[in-house]
C-alpha cells in the first residue's frame, strides 16, 4: 500500500482525487470534506491529509488534526468520522498503515472514528480492536449514536405529515402562535451567531467556540455547504442552528438558543425549516445529531434526546471513538513535561533542545 502523508495543501490531482472519493465512499462525513478545512484549521491546531492508495487508487483517506505550540506538535492526534472508506473491509489494510505513518510522525495516541452505522459500525470496530484500538466509554466525547429523519417524500410539505410527527406539529403550532419567525441566515449573521452561542456556552461554563470558528464559515454558507437557519421573536434573535450538507445528508452541526423563558423549543421551528430546505436540494436524510447512549444518564443530554425524537423514533448507532496509545514512553515524557513547569523558560528550551538532538521522538513533548 501507497500511503501519503501530505503537510501542506493537496496536489491539485490529489485535491481532485480527495473530493471524489469522499464524495462517493460509504463511510464519507462532512469533517472529512476538502471545504471543511478552513473550519478544521483553527488557531493553534495543524491538519494533515493522509492518502491510502493501491495500485494507484484510493482506498482510504483522512484529514488529521494536532495540536501545535509554535514549532512544538502534539503527541496526540484526532481524525474525526475517519479515516474514510468505502467498505469496512479495507479498514483491515488501512488501519495497520495508518498506525505505521502517524507513529513516524511522532504521533503516540491517536483517536478515530470511521463513520459507519448498524452491524457496519460494529464490525469496524471489531476490525480496529484488532490492531490495537480500544473504544472510549466517555459519555463526554464525540456522539456514538444519532436520529436520522427519511426525506423520502414527493414534496417538502409531506415530511413531517406522518402520525408519528403529531407532537413535533403540536409544537410547532405552539412556537409559531408564540411570535417565533424563521429566516435564512447569511454570512453576516455570523457574528451575531457567535456572541448568542457564547453567551449559552459561558451560562454552562464551557465556551469552545471563539469568533473565528464561526467566521469560518463563510464561504461554506456562500456555497451551500452550509445554511444557517435563525428564529426571531420580535427584535430578539431567540436560536439558531448551523446544517452542514455532504453526499445525499444534511446534518445538524451546531445549535444555539437565547436564556429568555419561551413556552416552546426555541430551536424547533429552525430544524423543520431545515428539513424542508434539505429535501428542496435532493438530499435523502436529515441527520439530527448526537444522542446520549442508554447508558449515559445526563438529565440534560437525555432531555435533548427526547427532544430530537420528535423528528424520528429510531436510534442510529455509530462507531464507537477509537483510541490507540500512548505509549509508555509518551507517558514518561508527560510526566517529564510536568516537572519541566517549574524551570525557567530557558531551562525549557535548553533542556527541548538538548533532547531533540538525542531522539527525535521527544518532540512528542509538549512544553508549554
């Protein structure tokens, strides 16, 4: 197997060869598409293209995220909903590859998660325990199951006439009787988007979204591979919600909402109108998201569950997150790292420099 492992932008074949492949292999996700990069490339985070090629043609490939500190990388590394595949068999070929170029690269602890549902996802785990991966039990990480609207219906307006929508249509009655108005967002909206997400996130004492990642977006709304929908209730931008399109599936990416009490779902409205607008671009599903595992027993995550299955019934499940690493070495030089803090900066850098020139492996450490 040919792998390559790409530091900078694609070729403009491989860039070609890239978008057609996630376009047509089963396992594509919308984080792995070439228009994604300006939002996979935040400040302080450096993304790589890892291309799997046999006889020439491609069988697997991931954009990779790390973490850097100036010239200083991350041990650790994330490839989100990847690598991509087009069948999970390939994960046996791909998988071993992958593990040999990152750990050349200086990469000790590496998370995946190929996108696949069902028996799919179940059997790429197994394929990944095989080669040294082990599946996260953190309820806190990236959603390992989904509810998925069928937008099979000759026109938009026969979505959601079906009985099983009949509370889903109570509540929208309920939110349009209240005031709540539905609109396109459009790249200038952005920035009101980021302060209202913000505010929500800062109310929770968790906000990971600074002003750039929504800005980011930009050219993805100006091409449709992302739409904002936004509801209104009089002067007051009450929610939002953010829909990334990638191969026949329209995906709820990311969700906001005002602190002012409503007696409906502030979010609703802009989801239906979201689904509507899927279907009118040929898109086949309407994916809502993650939802919390039986396991996971968060009031919070369970009450959005409850939520999101006013739209569909039925729980999807995914991959599990997959992680391999670290090694005992990385875990040492972690425990280097720790003790590093209380010298000078000088002494950092001399002592980074002086193991540099003894192992290239000790770049893995991170000192900050």
């Amino acid at each position: 197997m040919e792998v390559s492992y790409v530091r900078h932008a694609l070729s403009s074949a491989d860039a070609k060869a890239y978008a057609e492949f996630m376009s047509s292999a089963q396992a594509g996700h919308y984080l792995q598409a070439l228009a994604w990069a300006p939002v996979a490339c935040q400040p302080g985070v450096g993304q790589r293209y890892i291309l799997f090629r046999e006889r020439g043609k491609l069988v697997g490939a991931a954009r990779l995220l790390r973490r850097t500190n100036g010239l200083l990388r991350s041990p650790a590394a994330v490839i989100e909903r990847g690598p991509v595949v087009r069948d999970v068999s390939d994960l046996e070929r791909v998988l071993p590859a992958l593990l040999r170029v990152t750990k050349w690269h200086g990469i000790d602890q590496l998370r995946i998660q190929p996108y696949f549902t069902g028996s799919d996802g179940a059997a790429a785990a197994a394929v990944a325990s095989r080669h040294g991966f082990e599946a996260s039990t953190d309820f806190h990480g990236p959603h390992t199951s989904t509810v998925r609207l069928s937008l099979n219906e000759p026109t938009a307006e026969t979505i959601f006439n079906k009985r099983e929508h009949a509370d889903l249509r109570r509540e929208a009655r309920k939110a349009k009787n209240a005031g709540l108005v539905v609109r396109r967002g459009t790249q200038q909206d952005l920035a009101a988007v980021s302060a209202l997400y913000a505010t929500m996130m800062e109310a929770q004492g968790a906000n990971d979204r600074p002003p750039a990642y929504f800005n980011s977006f930009a050219t993805l709304i100006a091409t449709d591979a992302v739409a904002l929908f936004l509801g209104e209730n009089g002067n007051e931008l009450d929610s939002a919600v953010m829909i990334a399109r990638h191969h026949g599936q329209a995906t709820f990416h990311l969700g906001a909402s005002s602190s002012t009490r409503r007696t409906y779902g502030k979010t609703l409205l802009p989801l239906w109108e979201a689904a509507e607008w899927a279907h009118g671009l040929g898109d086949k599903w309407f994916d809502l998201g993650g939802v919390p595992s039986p396991q996971d027993t968060d009031a919070k995550r369970q009450s959005i569950a409850k939520f999101k299955h006013y739209f569909a019934r039925e729980t999807i499940s995914l991959t599990p997150v997959l992680s391999a690493g670290p090694s005992k070495l990385s875990t040492a030089l972690r425990g280097l790292k720790r003790k590093l803090t209380k010298l000078s900066n000088f002494g950092k850098v001399s002592l980074m420099l002086l193991a540099s020139y003894i192992s290239p492996l000790t770049e893995l450490c991170e000192i900050a």
